[in-house]
C-alpha cells in the first residue's frame, strides 16, 4: 500500500490595494500629527504669544485621518473587497490616529500644563485611559466582526474611535481660536481632559450609532436626504475656513447626541435618516 505524500498550502491573505492605501494613508497621518505634537514649542514668545500652527497642523491630520477613514471601508465594500487583514490594519491604523493621538495632544497641551510637576503621573493617566478605551473599543468591534455579531453591521456598540478622535480634535480647534492670542487656552482648555473621559466611557459602553454603511455612490435616497446634503455643500462652500471651528465640533457633537436620542425616535424616522431607499424596500 503506498502512500502519497501530500502538501497543504497555507491560506493566502487577500491583501487589496486601494482599500489599504486608504487605510495607510490614515496611519501616515496619525504619525504626522504625533510628530507635530511633539515639534510644538508651547512656551510663550517675547510678546507672550503661543505659536499654535504645529497644533493645529497636528489637528488637521487627525480630521484628514478621519476622512481617509470614512473611504477605506467604503471603497472595500464597493468592490466587494472586504477581508479580515483589511478589518485588523484599519483598527491599527485608528489605535494610532484616533487612539494615541489625541490622547497625547490633550496631555500636551492641557494636562501637562495644568498639573503641578508632582502629579504629572496623573496627567499621563487620564490620557491612557482614552487610549485604553479606544484599544478596547477596536478589539470588541473585530470581535464582533469575526462572530457576524451586531455591534459590527449597521450599527456602532459604543462611540466609534474615529468620531471620538474628530470631536476631540475640532473642539481644540475651536478653543484655540477662542484663545489664539493668550498664554494658554483659558479655563475652556480644561474641558477637553473632561471631553476625553467621556468619550472614553462612550466608547466602551453600550449606546449603539448608526454606521451609515449603506450611504456610498451607490445607494438611492430621498428627497429629504438631498436637501440635508445640499445645505450641508452650502455651509462648506460659505464658511470655508470657519467650517474647521465651528462647524465640525456641532457635527461631531450631534452625531455623540444621537445615540441617546435615538431610542427615542420613531422607526420610520430612524429609516429616513440612516438607510437608504433600496434597503428600507428590502426590510419591508
């Protein structure tokens, strides 16, 4: 009786190239803007000016991290080229951009300002707990990718990382204009430890977000949807550079809102706003 000597191949990643240039596109940002973190001199100059610009380029990566976010997803699932090494490089790319970013810049700039050189230890403890609960967050959403459990579909368990990172970064904005020309941030810099804590909890709790996974070139819509979209052009195309202060901390706020009002609302409401016409037709 012979045997035959037989050879498994192991499986082949299926690595996809456009979808994962987007995602390192995303982690290049995150380093940038830890970078410019670290670059920033925040001692005030003969005039007794801080010069902002390396903050608020750090900032500006973070919010273009988010974007390059927004697409790596989307462009996967067009393509129908979702795959388990795009799931893991995208969540550490986000630990990064969204996790170790932000939770640096507000210990940079707030807590290691504020806190007496005796409880410095402090200041680094309440930045890691946002980094801490944005890891958690990750490795609980590809978890539940992995089991096909809700909490990785249409809807977000707990605050997403990348909307926890973009409020934290247009709301320094936004206080950095308030107080471009002082020594400091004033007494609304010590809202962002706050803010962090926050989000921090919002991350790992329960309070389910929508994903929006079904808006994309593809999807059909309604006329509600059109004219919400267009005002929002609108708002871009006349603000402009306002859009970075202003705009962006109400848009991420509201989005963090909606998850405690959502249980409130309607069902038809609910699919008016985040499903689009071909699904809502599939579920009825």
């Amino acid at each position: 009786m012979s045997e035959t000597n037989s050879t498994i191949e192991p499986p082949k990643l299926k690595i996809y190239f456009l979808p994962n240039l987007l995602t390192a596109g995303n982690l290049f940002c995150g380093f940038v803007a830890l970078t410019k973190i670290v670059e920033a001199k925040l001692t005030p100059d003969a005039a007794g000016l801080v010069n902002w610009m390396p903050i608020k380029v750090a900032l500006a990566f973070i919010l273009l991290a988010c974007i390059f976010d927004l697409f790596d997803g989307r462009v996967a699932r067009m393509g129908g080229h979702e795959s388990p090494f795009g799931r893991e490089f995208d969540s550490l790319a986000d630990l990064i951009s969204f996790g170790a970013a932000p939770a640096f810049l507000v210990h940079r700039i707030v807590l290691r300002q504020a806190l007496p050189d005796e409880y410095t230890e402090l200041g680094w403890f309440i930045a890691s707990i946002y980094l801490i609960c944005g890891a958690f967050r990750l490795a609980r959403f590809n978890c539940l990718a992995a089991m096909n459990a809700p909490g990785a579909g249409k809807d977000f368990l707990g605050f997403p990382i990348p909307s926890a990172a973009g409020l934290v970064a247009s709301l320094t904005l936004f206080i950095i204009k308030l107080n471009e020309k002082e020594r400091d941030l004033g007494h609304w810099g010590y809202l962002l430890p706050a803010v962090l804590i926050f989000l921090s909890a919002m991350m790992v709790s329960e309070v389910r977000y929508p994903s929006f996974k079904s808006l994309g070139l593809r999807s059909t819509t309604t006329f509600l949807k059109v004219l919400i979209a267009a005002l929002f052009v609108g708002c871009l195309l006349m603000l402009r550079e306002k859009i970075l202060y202003y705009v962006l901390p109400l848009f991420f706020t509201g989005y963090l809102l909606y998850g405690f009002v959502r249980p409130h609302i309607s069902r038809a409401w609910r699919r008016e706003i985040e499903e689009d016409d071909d699904e809502a037709e599939a579920a009825s």
